[in-house]
C-alpha cells in the first residue's frame, strides 16, 4: 500500500485487510459472492490512544506493521486512494498474530 495520509484519532486502528481465500481447504474455487469477510490484517496507521479521565492518553498495545484479527463486522470500510481499508477501534481487535 502507497504510504497513507490519515491519522486515526484517539483508540482507533487503520487496518489493510488481507485477501479473502481464494479456495477452500479441499481446494474448491469459491466464486466472489461466496467469500468471506477477511478477518485479518495488517495495521498502517495508529492513534494516540484513548483519553483517561485523568488527561492521560492510554496506550494502544497494536503499531503500524502488525497482523492482527479483528471482529467480523467491527468497524468500518473506507477506500483512501483507492484501496480498501478498515478503521477499527482498539476493542474491535481480537488477537495480534504472533510469527
């Protein structure tokens, strides 16, 4: 992805989605229609983290770089110079995946 120009506020994660598969694992082609919704990506912008009541900004545990998974139908879909991405919040995170 060319190098993105936003900058997500407070908790909130911009992630690149992976590709959905392709074929399932008997090595049927699944058509467009019958793909699911990836639930996997890689992080490319991050925010300053959430505001405590104390003024404090709180940490966000995700950086840019990171494969994570995220709720099937958290957050929402934007295309930023014609790419697809997903802004999540933090709580819409499910797992950071682990190489």
């Amino acid at each position: 992805m060319a190098k993105i120009k936003i900058r997500p506020l407070d908790d909130r994660v911009v992630v690149e989605p992976l590709a959905a598969e392709e074929t399932t694992a008997g090595g049927i082609v699944l058509p467009d229609t019958a793909k699911e919704k990836p639930q996997r990506g890689i992080v490319v912008a991050v925010g300053p983290g959430k505001l405590l009541e104390n003024g404090k900004r709180g940490e966000v545990s995700v950086g840019v770089g990171d494969e994570v998974i995220y709720a099937k139908y958290g957050g929402s879909d934007i295309e930023i110079n014609g790419e697809e991405v997903k802004i999540l919040r933090e709580s819409d995170i499910l797992a950071k995946v682990v190489k």
